[in-house]
C-alpha cells in the first residue's frame, strides 16, 4: 500500500510516535506530528509538526501545506495557528 502521509503522535499508549515518524522517515513517507509539545529533533524527520489542541480545518490546512510543499507547488497565503513546518522545499 502507498502511503502519501503519515500523521502521528508522540505519545502513542504502545510506544513513542517517533519511532514511528523515523521510520516513516527512512521509507520516503512525509510525517506530520500531532503533539502537545514539538520536540527539537523532529525538524529532521518531519514535515511539520501541529501543537495540539487544534480544530479540524487547522489540521486539514497542515495536511495541505505539506502537500504543496512536497508536490512543489505554492504555499497557503496562511499557515494554521500551532503549525510549523520544517520541509521548505519537494
């Protein structure tokens, strides 16, 4: 199965979300972290990352952003509140 993104917490009740987001990582898939807190070293294996609490259309606009980012077309006029983004360039 393809996947075209891989959305994840840190916190996850069977382990840590970043292994998952590094291991995602290493197979080519964009990672978008979902955390309270965003962790430093996440801007490595990370696409972006949203500070949660957040409302749906935040994490529909993250979704997008990445999207553009990695599909190389033009960014939103406006990032989501809580958003960052790390990868700047496809």
């Amino acid at each position: 199965m393809d996947l075209d993104l891989v959305l994840v917490d840190i916190n996850l009740s069977d382990g840590s979300g970043l292994d998952v987001a590094r291991c995602a990582h290493g197979r080519g898939v964009p990672v978008l972290l979902v955390t309270g807190t965003c962790p430093q070293e996440a801007q490595v294996f990370a696409a972006g990352c949203l500070t949660k609490p957040y409302p749906q259309k935040d994490l529909l606009s993250a979704i997008d952003a990445i999207g553009a980012v990695i599909g190389g077309a033009k960014l939103p006029r406006r990032l989501p509140s809580g958003f960052n983004l790390f990868r700047t360039a496809a």
